[in-house]
C-alpha cells in the first residue's frame, strides 16, 4: 500500500504521534524530508535514462546563473 502525503500533512502526523518532544519529531522529519529527495533523484535520474535509451536528445545545460 502506497501513501501520499504532502509536507504538511506529515507535520500533523508528526505532532499527533510524538506530541511532546521535539527534537525527535524534527529529526524523523528531517529523515522523511532526505528520503523523499533522494526518491526524487532516482526518478529524475531513471527518467533521464530512460529518455536516452528511447533515444531522445536532451539539449539544455544545467542553469549556473552565470548567462542566465
């Protein structure tokens, strides 16, 4: 089974189960905050893979807000 919750949700969640001491609410927070980004990489990185193998030709170049 498969949930999705927004950042907000959790932190409701978050408060309703651990109500009291906060500085392990903040660090099981800060978990489920690296977990979902690190999720996020691996898709973005299997999508770009995925793009390559189907052979589409990627033409853009990472933004360093040195030309805009």
């Amino acid at each position: 089974m498969t949930y999705h919750f927004n950042m907000k949700e959790i932190d409701i969640l978050l408060k309703q189960w651990i109500p009291v001491n906060t500085i392990i609410r903040e660090k099981i927070r800060n978990a489920i905050i690296k977990h979902k980004m690190e999720s996020m990489d691996l898709a973005y990185k299997a999508g770009h893979e995925a793009g390559i193998e189907a052979g589409f030709e990627f033409k853009y170049k990472q933004n360093t807000n040195e030309d805009g």
